[in-house]
C-alpha cells in the first residue's frame, strides 16, 4: 500500500497517483543493507542503581545529561556517530556512513578523551550534587550490517563490545582482539610513540580469549577518509 505524501491517503499498490487528491505518489526507496566492518565503543556507568537512590530523578537526569553530552561530542570530534542510548550506556560506531582507514584507533582515542573528561565533570557534579560517577568502556572492531530502515549497526561486533564493557573495571577501556590487532598496526606506523594496548587472555563473561588493557592514547593526525 502506497501513502500520498500530499494528503496522507492510502492508495492501492502500483498506483501512480493518489485517488484521493490526484498528487503524483513516489514509492519509498528501498534502504539498502550493506556488511561493513566497523570499530564499536561501548561505554557505560558502573553503580548506576546505587548513584539513583542517592539522586532525585531530576539531579540524575541532569548528572547523565552532561555525562551523555560528553560522550557525545567526544565521539564525534574522532569521527564517529552515536548509536543510541540505552539507559546509561552509549552505543557509538566508526565507519558509519563515513569509514576512515584508523576507525579502530579513532575508537580508543574517543573513549580515552572520555575517561579524561571525566575527572573534569566528577569534580563539578561533586561540588553541584555531591556525587561522581565512574565509567567501563569496550571497544571492538568486527563486520556489523547497516543500512536497516532502523539506521543501527548490528552484528556479533556490537555483542562482545558490550559484553567487553560488562568485563572491564571502572576506568578501564577492554579492547578485543582485532582492534587490539589494528591498534597495534597503527602504533608501529607511528614509531610506538601515540599509543599502548597490552593484550591479556580473559575468560568468562562472554569475552574473547584474547583482549587489550588500554593504557595510553594521543591525539593522532588526521587521516584521509572515504565514503563508504
């Protein structure tokens, strides 16, 4: 069933103008799916309940709001693009729509500028609500299919950068193995000096035989992107 964009009417399918209103009728294009492989950062606030039942609801909401408007802006200055929103974690993708050849790196940088920021904001929501809040981060790089009518990358990437998440402690950044891999490639191109990720073996919780323990990430040039 075809819907006329001028009037609202449905209109039987194969119409090519609304019986309502005569207006012309365009069918929707279809969204095309595509497999892309794609870095994912997961973060989210550990102790969330307990931070709830000593904020009312609208000091929390106000204490998340600049937590997400970090996140948010952190993740786009490295080229990345925000998810969603689930609860108070943050779902972010690099190389939707746009890929860049260090998405991986693009990833960890953000989450590092994130934790970084955070000691900014804890020392302000202390002094305005007498609280602070501490943050996991999981970070993996895997194939995801995007192009859904829902515009969200899914796939077995998104999985295990949560589960990596749900693993890490406060103020760690998990990385899995891939991106640990490209992490890597990346730190050698640059002669060892903008980045440290120490691969471990973990077990349990759903996590990979093998992730990084990030450490340390600089700021890093610029690198050419391309439209995916």
């Amino acid at each position: 069933m075809t819907v006329c964009a001028a009037c609202g009417a449905e209109n039987r399918e194969g119409a090519r103008f609304c019986d309502t209103c005569g207006a012309a009728l365009h069918e929707t294009p279809t969204v095309r799916e595509q497999r892309k492989t794609v870095s994912v950062l997961f973060c989210d606030v550990t102790g969330s309940t307990a931070l709830g039942e000593r904020l009312d609801p609208e000091s929390l909401r106000r204490v998340l709001a600049r937590y997400f408007e970090i996140a948010s802006a952190a993740v786009e200055r490295h080229g990345g693009t925000v998810e969603k929103f689930i609860g108070d974690a943050v779902m972010a993708v690099f190389g939707v729509p746009v890929v860049h050849e260090d998405d991986a790196l693009r990833a960890v940088r953000a989450a590092a500028e994130i934790r970084e920021a955070l000691e900014t904001l804890n020392a302000e929501l202390e002094r305005d609500f007498g609280t602070t809040l501490s943050i996991r981060f999981g970070v993996t790089t895997g194939e995801v299919v995007t192009g859904t009518e829902e515009r969200l990358a899914t796939g077995d990437a998104v999985n295990v950068a949560a589960r990596l998440e749900q693993a890490a402690e406060p103020g760690d950044i998990l990385l899995g193995e891939e991106t640990v891999r490209l992490f890597a490639r990346r730190r050698r191109r640059r002669g060892g000096r903008a980045a440290h990720a120490q691969g471990q073996a973990r077990r349990g919780a759903g996590v990979p035989p093998r992730v990084g323990r990030h450490r340390m990430a600089a700021a890093a040039p610029r690198r050419r992107d391309r439209r995916s």
